[in-house]
C-alpha cells in the first residue's frame, strides 16, 4: 500500500479523522504558513495518536538546534524539510537522537527547472531517507516587491507525465514521495504515471486553510488504496 500523510494538520479532532480513515502519517506544519502550529499545540495533539502514526514535522530554514528540540518534545518520526537545506545539513541532522532510534529525514525538492540536478546533489550524498516531490508556484511578493517561490500548500500540481523520465530512477536509490495539487480526483492517476512510494496531501482535503474536511480526507485514502501497490517499508 501507498503511505499516506495528511499535513497541515492543527488540531484534534482532525488528525483523529485522518488516523480513522486509515492515513500512515500525520504532518505539523512549523514553518511560517496559514496551518503553522506551535509545538505545544503538536505534542497536545500527537500524544493522542496510535504509535503507528508517523508524526511529521515540516521545518524551512531553521536550525538544526531548533528541529531537534521540537522532534523531541514533540515525538516526531518524521522530519521534513521544505526549505533551502543542503545535503550536508540533512546528512547530519538527528544522527545523535539521545540513544533512540535515528528519526527519518524527508526532503522536499520543488519541481522545476534544474530539479535534476538537486536530486542527484541529496542521492549522491545519501543524506536523506526520502525525497518528496512538490510543485513551485511564482507569486507576487507584498507590496508588489517581486515575486516569491511558494513552497507546498498551492493546491498546484507539477507534470507528472514529464517527471516520469526521472522519478523511477530516483525512486530506486530512496523513498518518493509525491506531493502538490493532490485531491481525491487525481491521486490514482498520479500514482498510475509515478507509482511513488507515498503520497502527502495538504489543501486537496481541506475545507479552508488549516481546517480539514472529513469526507474528502476519507475519499482520499479510499482512491489511494484503490490505487496502490506494494507496502512501504
């Protein structure tokens, strides 16, 4: 089966919703966006969930200091870094984790051009424990003053037909996660032309920014399931 994460997950009633209707993982978001939860508020909610759950914690540009705390006082299994991190620095994170079994570390690389190129950078420095893929959306930054890459949440998806001559490459050598514009209308598809080994959700379950609507989360992993292949590991 495909692994499911349901992210910018900010309070209880539903990430129970998402552990209900069979999702492996539920995400925090610690990064500045209109679901960004403190981390009391993610520990309130992640103490209630089945050890089974990945606790996912998204991060952008922080210290390596700071996501360590919050991995730890949280409980997270997951950290997921969606900023400008490089190799090194996700090599190097939560390799010392106070005798506990090291934390998986997932890097999401936005599609675009020169994407090729990062990939190789995070595989040939075997620095991470899975990549996930997302779309990069342009937007004009306040004020008018340019414009700025929008990580995650744009409810965009990238060429999944023409990321096909790349991912099953990189999905030999780590974990591919898929993520951006998904909803319960088009996961199939996307993972009939992919086949990654996870799938992460965020506005295509929403009813508004940092509120999840339960139906849509329950046909979302209905339509992955539908769709899936062999187990994650």
């Amino acid at each position: 089966m495909t692994w499911i994460k349901i992210c910018g997950t900010t309070n209880r009633g539903d990430a129970l919703a998402a552990v209900e209707a069979g999702a492996d993982a539920v995400g925090f978001v610690f990064a500045p966006s209109p679901r960004q939860v403190t981390p009391a508020a993610a520990e309130e909610i992640a103490v209630e969930l089945p050890r089974h759950v990945d606790k996912v914690g998204v991060f952008a540009n922080e210290s390596a200091e700071r996501i360590e705390d919050v991995a730890r006082r949280v409980g997270l299994t997951i950290v997921q870094l969606h900023g400008d991190e490089t190799p090194e620095f996700a090599r190097n994170l939560l390799r010392h984790n106070d005798g506990r079994a090291r934390l998986r570390v997932f890097k999401a690389v936005s599609v675009m051009p020169g994407v090729k190129g990062v990939l190789r950078d995070f595989l040939a420095a075997d620095a991470v424990d899975g990549l996930l893929l997302d779309s990069a959306v342009l937007r004009v930054a306040c004020m008018g003053q340019g414009t700025e890459l929008v990580r995650g949440g744009s409810g965009v998806s990238f060429d999944w037909k023409r990321a096909s001559d790349f991912v099953p490459g990189v999905a030999q050598r780590t974990r591919v996660i898929l993520a951006g514009g998904l909803s319960p209308a088009n996961v199939a598809e996307a993972i009939r032309i992919l086949d990654p080994w996870g799938v992460d959700v965020c506005s295509g379950v929403e009813a508004s920014p940092g509120a999840k609507d339960h139906v849509k989360i329950r046909a979302f992993v209905a339509a992955v399931r539908a769709g899936s292949g062999t187990a994650p590991v």
